[in-house]
C-alpha cells in the first residue's frame, strides 16, 4: 500500500472516531440543545414583543416630545418677537431718556438764565414804577392844566357866542340903516328898494338852495297866500342867530325864490331847513 493511502486511512480512522464521539455528545444533548433552542425562540419572542411594545411607546414619546419641542419653539419664537420688541422699546425708551435729559439740561440753563431775567426784570419794574409814579404825577398836572384850559377854552367860546351874536345884531341893525338910507336915496332917485312886509309876523323854511354864477338863491314854503310879493325882504336865522337876508324876486301861491344877501360875508352859507321869518324884532 502506498503511504499516502494508509495516512488517509488512518485520517479517516480518526474522523470516524470523532465522529462517533460527537454523535453520541448530540445524541446526549439534543433534548437540551432542543429545549435550550425552544426557550432562546420564545425569549426571543418574548424579546421582540417587548421591543415592539417599547418602540411604540417610543414613538409615542417621541412624537410628544416632538409636539412640546415645536410648542417649545412656538413659544421661543413668541419671546424672541418679545424680546425684539422690548428692545426696540427699551431703544427708544433710551432716546427718549436722552431726550429727556437733554431737555433737562435745557430747563435748567434756561432756570440759570431766567434767573437772571428775574433780577433784571426787577430792576425794570423797579424802575418802572418810578416812571409811573412820575407820569402819574405829570398826568395829573396835565389834567389839572387841561381843565382849567378846558374852562378857559368854554369861557373863551362862551363870549365869542356872546360877540358872535352881538356882531349879528349889529350886522342887522347895519343893514337896517342901510336900508333906510337906501330908502332915502331910491325917494330920491327912484330906485326900487326892498321893502319889509307889514302886518303880522311870517314864519317858514328854507326847502332849497342853488348858486347861479357866484349868487345864491333859495326856495322857500312861503308864497302869494302868506302875503310874499316880489322885491320883499326876508331873514334868514339858524338856531336863533341871523344868517342872511332874502330879497324876494318870484313869487307862487305855496312858494317863493329869493336872492340871498349875505351883508358882504361871502362864507355865509344858506342850508335847507334854516328858519325864515319876516322880521327880527317880534
């Protein structure tokens, strides 16, 4: 026999041996291993049971935690918007106090600087009471000499009135003596001279005045039925005092129009409502 043949008998001599051996360690143990087998399945099982129950209630958690993680975030975006808003407030909360002082510093500089318009304001009223004081008393003085001018000035009108109406009557009386030497002259040369109407005294009013070239004439409510013929000698009186004269040159039966006699005062100045009357001594 060849040497490599008797080594692999001998080889397989052994292996059989083993074999043997190891078939009966498996045939002792098999109910074991069996068991032992039987009760890894159900352990594992077991195991997996428990891994899905805890898997679900992992995903259950976690599915909770993922629910307060995004109120969480929900609520830590609210604060940051918060939280930016109160800094925007506190910035300007910030300007605000700088304003504040600011203005702050301002009142007090201008506290400083109406303190000192204080003393010179009182220094003004101070001074300006004496200037009342002394107008008060150059008022007063003033007054006093304005009334006694005043009294002066009513005396001074007083007998200008008074001459004023004595110069009138005066004036009249002139033109009476005018007219009776006129009369005297007219006898004598035959002039037509004014007359005065007789008989009882004639009252009117003057209604219009007009001037024709440089002459005035006026219209009066006085006509043929109150006695008026032409070449009549009226007087014209305002508020008592004597005006003119009006010589009577066209006659109507309610009206007349004379010419106006100023007795050589051309600023005399006949008006609309003066009194006529046709004499001056009744």
């Amino acid at each position: 026999m060849h040497i490599l043949t008797k080594i692999l008998v001998v080889f397989a001599a052994v292996l059989s041996l083993a074999l043997a051996a190891l078939t009966s360690a498996y045939s002792l143990n098999a109910d074991t291993i069996t068991a032992q087998y039987s009760d890894a399945v159900a352990s594992r099982d077991q195991a997996k049971a428990n891994y899905d129950t805890q898997s679900s209630q992992f995903n259950e958690e976690r599915q909770s935690y993922q629910r307060q993680i995004a109120d969480l975030q929900d609520q830590l975006g609210r604060l940051q918007s918060a939280n930016r808003e109160i800094e925007g407030q506190l910035a300007s909360l910030r300007l605000e106090a700088r304003g504040a002082e600011d203005r702050a510093d301002s009142v007090t500089r201008q506290i400083g600087d109406l303190g000192k318009t204080t003393d010179t304001q009182a220094e003004l009223i101070t001074s300006y009471r004496q200037e009342v004081r002394q107008l008060r008393a150059d008022a007063l003085k003033t007054k006093e000499q304005n009334i006694a001018l005043l009294d002066r000035i009513n005396d001074l009108e007083s007998r200008n009135d008074v001459l004023v109406q004595s110069n009138r009557s005066l004036q009249v009386s002139l033109a009476e003596l005018q007219d009776m030497a006129n009369g005297q002259s007219a006898d004598a040369g035959g002039v037509d001279i004014p007359g005065v109407l007789a008989g009882e005294l004639v009252v009117g009013r003057v209604r219009e005045v007009r001037t024709d070239n440089g002459q005035q004439y006026a219209e009066v409510n006085l006509g043929t039925r109150d006695r008026m013929r032409e070449n009549v000698k009226l007087h014209i009186t305002r508020n008592g005092d004597f005006v003119a004269n009006l010589i009577i040159v066209r006659t109507d039966l309610q009206s007349s129009i004379g010419r106006v006699d100023t007795i050589g005062d051309p600023s005399v100045e006949v008006r609309p409502g003066d009194m006529v009357l046709s004499s001056l001594t009744e």
